[in-house]
C-alpha cells in the first residue's frame, strides 16, 4: 500500500482539512493516510479545543487511517522542532510520502530555498544574531536575516505560517536523510489566522473557535464549515465534557504555580529566559483573566505565542534540563498509536516487522522521560474537569486502547 503522511492537530477538524486531505490524496495516489496529529496542548501554546481522543475520532470519520500523537516535547515547540519531530514519525512508519498545505503551493520552492539556505547558513545565523541584538523577536530576527539574504533569489514567502512550516519538513526530510517524498497543495480561501469566516464553506480553525468561544459554545454557528462528523462530535463533546476547553480554564491554575513560586523556580521553566520570572509574577498580580495577563506580557521581544508556550510549560512544570534533553536530536523516541480504520490496521501489519521505532498502544508499556511528558499534559488538561470526572480522564491515559474505526460500516468498533 502507498502511504501518505499528514501533520495535523485537528482543533476542530474542518472543511478546509477535508479539502486538504482530499487533494493530497490525489497528488500523490495514496491507499492509506497517517496522521501525525498533537496531543492534548497545541504549537501555539493552547490547550486542544476538543481531547486528542475526539480528535482522534474526527480524523477517523473524515478519511483518515491511522491516527499517531506527536509527543508534547515537538507539539508545544517552535516550527524546526515541531517539524523534525513529525517526519521523524512519519519516517518510522515506514511513510512514503508527505503533503502539507501552504501558500506557495510549489514543492520546488521549498526544495530550492532548503538548498540555498544551507549554503548560506553561516550568513544567516549571524544576521539572525544582528537583528535579535537589535530587539526582534526570534520569529521576526529571521524573517529579516533571510528577507536581506535572499534578495536577489526566487525563493518562498518565508512571513507566510504554512510555508515556514512545510519549510521545515523538507529540511527535516533532507537532515533526516529521510526517503520520504514530499508533496504541497496550495492553501484555499481562509488563512491560517483569519480571525472571522469569510466564505460560505471554508474557514480557518482560529476563526472557529472564536465563533465558538463568542456563542457560549452554540456549535451551530460553525456547522456551515465543518463536515457533518466533526459536527456531531463537537456536539457530543460539548454535553458529555460540559463545554470546550480554552486558555480561561486553566488561568486560575498558572496564577497559582506562577505566584506561588521563587523566582529560581520559575527560571528553571522551559522558555523562561532573560529575567521574563520577575516580569511573569508582576503581570499576574495585576491580571484577572489570561487573556488580561497575557496582554501585560507581551512585549516586543516575545510573540503571543511563545509567550503563550511558555505558560503551557508553566503549566504542566515541564523544565529545561528535560525538555532540551528529550528533544535534542529532534527525533521521537516511541510512535504512540491514537487511533486506526480496518485500512490503518492491515497497513501496520504489513510493516510490523519494519517500524523503526517502539509502536505503543498504551503507555504503560514503557518507561520514558518524553512519555512522561506527555502523561502530565494529560493530567494537566483534566484539571478542567470536576471530581471523579478528572481522575476518570487520567486514567484513560493508561487504559484505553487505540480507537477502532469501520471504514465501510461507519462505526467505531470501541
């Protein structure tokens, strides 16, 4: 069977996902699709809109096969890490190909640039270097190193979201000396971002959940823009989880960790740097919602969302010393299994014998510092929940078994 790989976090699955999968299902004549999707904490620094196991079931629904997590060590971190890590999955299963959407929507424009940066890599290290003395964000450093080093080149818009990441899964493919081919379908209609719908039919994920969040949950809202089976499961989640999740649920729990410990203490956090303890504490005394802190963060130095990563890290007391260490060969070290169709299932018996990594169906099947980080967003994301509804849900992280989807009966089987 031909393998097709997609990096996903589902949060929800849309319209514009479908369109995505089904184009990158005829571009590159795939029997079967893996879906490397996030956890339960996201790349922007939020908490999952629905539970990994939700989004498990819509990806399932809406034509995936197999459903793999990307543990909490690459799905909470910066594009090149976010990026290594996926392929590194996607690679393990034995994958084929790769497709991921973007604005340029030429795979040889990223082949191109990939090339030409590690040419120049020295050149552009140290201008990154320049404009982060001058200031500048990391994100907005080397948007400029590059923008000044690339003038005179046909190379990718490198300010646009999905060309930086597919960037970074083609230089993750070429550092992994990886066989997988890879593949881009040009992004249509909604952007990334749009915070607002603007098409009868396709709207970005950001804009969903704002309509969410702004209508007290009524999903009704957005059912114009996702397919009937995500649809029924926001609505099913929506009454059997009493709401969706968001940053405000947990706020009251960073006040706590955050006021509540030294200085030194919070320094030892993942992407607290450069005095941001002291300045973590005062904002928080002042602020009464996160979206108030958040606002009292924020400074020229630091996007929203790294900001808003570290607060996740805060959150779940994930440390430097573990997290560089866990992540620094920018490789998974196990492939977590979420979710498969019958099709998912025959796949993985076939390649059995193959996978390059430890394939678990449950995680008490391994002891690992990167799976206990994973464990702990997931007790850390129950705290949304009332008693026994938390612990219940925490425990589901050992107990249950990878969903089973009938592809031609349109049922899961558990």
């Amino acid at each position: 069977m031909r393998s097709l790989g997609v990096i996903v976090e589902y949060n929800p699955f849309h319209n514009g996902h479908m369109f995505h999968l089904e184009q990158s299902k005829q571009t590159t004549e795939a029997d079967v699709v893996i879906a490397v999707m996030s956890g339960q904490f996201l790349q922007r620094g939020e908490p999952a809109l629905v539970s990994k196991w939700t989004r498990t079931k819509m990806a399932l629904v809406n034509g995936i096969d197999i459903v793999v997590e990307l543990p909490y060590a690459f799905a909470t971190q910066k594009a090149e890490i976010f990026a290594s890590g996926s392929i590194s999955i996607l690679s393990g299963l034995n994958c084929d190909t790769v497709c991921f959407g973007s604005e340029q929507g030429n795979i040889q424009d990223f082949e191109n640039t990939v090339a030409l940066m590690k040419a120049k890599k020295n050149d552009y290290d140290h201008l990154v270097q320049k404009y982060s003395q001058q200031g500048y964000s990391f994100p907005k450093a080397s948007s400029l190193a590059f923008k000044e080093l690339t003038q005179t080149e046909q190379v990718l818009d490198l300010t646009q979201p999905n060309n930086i990441l597919g960037y970074h899964y083609v230089k993750a493919i070429h550092e992994q000396e990886s066989s997988l081919q890879a593949f881009t379908v040009e992004r249509t209609n909604a952007g990334y971002h749009d915070p607002k719908f603007n098409d009868t039919s396709i709207a970005s994920a950001t804009s969903i959940r704002k309509a969410l969040f702004e209508n007290n949950g009524n999903i009704e809202k957005v059912q114009h823009y996702v397919p009937e089976g995500t649809y029924q499961l926001l609505s099913h989640y929506q009454k059997s989880a009493s709401g969706f999740h968001c940053w405000e649920d947990y706020f009251k729990l960073l006040k706590y960790r955050v006021l509540c410990s030294t200085p030194s203490d919070l320094a030892e956090i993942y992407e607290v740097e450069e005095g941001l303890e002291y300045r973590l504490q005062q904002s928080m005394k002042e602020s009464k919602t996160f979206q108030e802190f958040m606002t009292l963060l924020k400074t020229k130095r630091y996007t929203w969302t790294r900001l808003q990563r570290m607060c996740t890290h805060l959150l779940t007391n994930t440390k430097k010393e573990i997290m560089v260490s866990t992540s620094a060969n920018k490789k998974s070290e196990y492939i977590r299994l979420l979710g498969m169709s019958q099709k998912g299932q025959a796949y993985l018996k076939q390649i059995k014998k193959d996978v390059g990594l430890p394939l678990l169906s449950k995680v008490s099947s391994m002891d690992n510092k990167m799976l206990d980080m994973d464990i702990r967003a997931t007790n850390t994301y129950a705290m949304k929940f009332a008693e026994p509804a938390r612990s219940e849900w925490m425990q589901l992280e050992y107990t249950r078994p990878p969903i089973r989807y009938d592809e031609e009966a349109l049922k899961f089987l558990n």
